[in-house]
C-alpha cells in the first residue's frame, strides 16, 4: 500500500546512507557525552548539594503523591482514548503541515526556492528533504503520537465489542470481540499512518501553489484539517448509517451484522485513507513538474546498506 511505503519513506530517511548515518550518530552520541561531563565538572557547592538534596526528596515525594495522581491520570487516558487518539493525531499533522509549509514557502519570499531546485535532487528532493528533515528533528511529535496508539490499542481490546451494537443470542461473544477488536486497532493505526503522510504531502503540496508563508500555512492546515474530519465522517457514516441502513433493507441477521460491521467499516475508512494519499502523491508530481521516475523513487523500497 502507497500509505506504508510513503510512512516508511518519511521515517527512515537515511536508508539510501545508512553508513554514513551511523557515523554521523556516533559522533554525535561521543559530542554529547563529552559535552555533558565538561558541565557536570563545572558545578559549583551549592549546585551539588540541592541536588543530592533533590536525589532523597524527590523520589519520596514521587511515591507519596505521585503514584496516586499517576494513577488517575492514566485511568482517564485510557476512558477518554477514543478522542485523545484522535485529537493526538490532528494535532501531530496540524505540527507537520505549519511548519514543513511555512519552511519551503520561505524559500521563496528568500528568492533562494529556484536556486535551491537546481541542485540534484531538484525541486522534488527540495519539498521532501524539509519534510523529512522537520520530521526527524521533531521526532518527540510522532513518539506521542504512537504513546496515544498504544493506550488506543489497549483501550481497545477492553471496549471494541461495545463500540458496534448489538450482540444477538447466536452470535459467538468471543469471535465477535476478536473481529471488532483487530478491525478498530487496525483502523487506529492506519489512522496514525495515514496523519503523517497525509500532513506530509499537503505541507509539499501548498507551498508549490503560494509564495507566501502566511498563505502556505493557513492553506495547508486548512486542507489538512479537511481530510482528516473527511476520513472520520467516512468511518462513522459507514459504521452507524450506512451499513445499518443495508442490514435492515436486506433483513440481515444478527450474526452477519456483528461480523460484518466491524470489517465493513474497517475497509471503508482504510480505503479512503489510501484513495486521499495516492491523489495527494499525483497532486504532488503535478504541482511540482515532476517526472514519475523522480516522484517513484521517493517511496521505492530500497535495500538497506550492510
């Protein structure tokens, strides 16, 4: 699918250097750990006793009061998962397409966009080279954003069989809870996959069509938060109007409702997912003059260097 090889494309971006990026992290990691113990020789007295006063403090008033809030804040996350996933995603995307839009169409406002685009990789590796490298940089963005998913999925296993209705005496309770279980989390990480591809594209796609930074970003949110509610509206439709209005026009019985629903959902919102991404992927080649070799390689699997 168009949406996992894009997703892997905009996470591993160092695939084609991988030698390289190794390198470049290891000095960075030794840099880092020079850095830190020059500041630590530089402490002065008074620093060195609040923190070993802190070391003693803290830890006892981290069990004493914080257990407790802890405890409560994660019963609320997972209670309130169905809206914190999705809100954790938009306002990934929302990050996403600011920034990334905002980036490429200062270029412009630069005068240094077409000069930039002479360069090899050309305007294309321009757009996805600020894409990918915002994204790497932020990376803290999408490790909340899976933190979400994961008490999403959890969530899920707990309360999916709830979530789709009815439950009729034939109907076996546990293959139902394994059918709209492994549909709704399947949904909530294709949902987390397709945010960040879709958010990607759109922060490539507007600032080919403006040259000014305020216009970039307000179109690419703007564009962003439109599919996103579109995508949603689609699972929901499906899900509560759609297929009930097939099930009671064609008299279907309990059992086909509990296994099909859940499914029937999942490919209708999947589905449209991965329509949206591959539009966006032709939008983008076309707004950017590309030719399809070039807009090909950006999502090619490659093999990963030794």
């Amino acid at each position: 699918m168009l949406i996992w090889r894009l997703r892997q494309a905009l996470n591993d971006p160092f695939r084609q250097s991988a030698s390289e990026w190794r390198t470049y992290a290891a000095l960075s990691k030794r840099f880092q750990a020079q850095r830190e113990h020059v500041s630590s020789n530089s402490l002065s007295p008074l620093t060195s006793i609040i923190r070993g006063v802190g070391l003693i403090v803290l830890p006892v008033g981290t069990i004493l009061f914080g257990a407790p809030l802890l405890i409560l804040l994660l019963f609320l996350v997972f209670w309130l998962s169905p809206v914190l996933v999705p809100l954790t995603n938009l306002i990934y995307g929302l990050a996403i397409t600011f920034n990334v839009s905002g980036h490429i169409a200062r270029e412009h406002q630069n005068r240094t966009y077409d000069l930039l685009g002479t360069l090899p990789p050309g305007i294309v590796g321009l757009h996805w080279t600020y894409a990918i490298g915002w994204m790497t940089d932020h990376r803290i963005y999408r490790d909340m954003a899976l933190i979400m998913v994961v008490f999403g999925v959890i969530s899920t296993v707990f309360g999916s069989a709830a979530l789709f209705g009815r439950l009729g005496s034939e109907t076996s309770t546990t293959a139902f809870w394994l059918i709209s279980s492994a549909s709704v989390i399947t949904m909530i990480i294709f949902d987390q996959f397709g945010t960040q591809v879709t958010a990607a594209l759109v922060s490539m796609i507007v600032p080919a069509c403006t040259a000014s930074v305020g216009s970039a970003r307000m179109g690419a949110v703007g564009a962003f938060i439109g599919i996103q509610i579109s995508a949603y509206l689609v699972g929901v439709l499906t899900a509560f109007v759609i297929m009930p209005a097939v099930y009671r026009w064609t008299n279907a019985s309990d059992v086909i409702y509990a296994y099909t629903l859940p499914v029937f959902t999942l490919i209708a919102f999947v589905g449209f997912r991965e329509l949206i991404i591959r539009l966006l992927w032709e939008t983008l080649r076309t707004m950017l003059n590309a030719t399809q070799a070039e807009i090909d390689a950006l999502s090619r699997k490659r093999r990963k260097t030794p």
